[in-house]
C-alpha cells in the first residue's frame, strides 16, 4: 500500500475481503519486510492486528528462492 493511504482502512478491508474470499482455505500465507526495517515494524504490527503470526510463533519454517538476483546455486563449485 502506498504510504500515502495508510491508515485509512483500506488494507484491511482488502485482506479481510481476501480472507473472506478464501475462507475455505487452510492456510494464509503471505511475505513482508524482516521485523528490523522500519517498514516491516509497521507491517508486522498491521499483520498482528488480522491475527497473523509469524512462522517462529507457529513452529513454522518458510523458505524462499528470490528470482531477482542472481541465481547463487550457479556460482557454487
């Protein structure tokens, strides 16, 4: 969401529309910024409000490949 309309509701209608939309499914989930960077402070705390919980708090791992770097498995010898 652009920070320019934060805190008008819109974000939350929009997850909560989602979660509505897919209610019969098991499992959300979704990716933000690591909980250090000013943007995943707030992100984290929005998240919490919906009742989100991160993967340390579910004894959950959650791995990702990012493909907007260079492939690191290539420069493995």
């Amino acid at each position: 969401m652009d920070p320019a309309h934060h805190r008008q509701g819109i974000g939350r209608a929009l997850v909560e529309h989602l979660m509505r939309r897919y209610s019969h499914c098991r499992f959300f989930l979704l990716s933000t910024d690591h909980a250090a960077s000013p943007e995943g402070r707030r992100n984290h705390a929005f998240y919490r409000s919906l009742g989100f919980l991160s993967y340390e708090e579910k004894e959950m791992a959650g791995f990702g490949l990012p493909r907007n770097r260079p492939d690191l498995r290539a420069a493995m010898p």
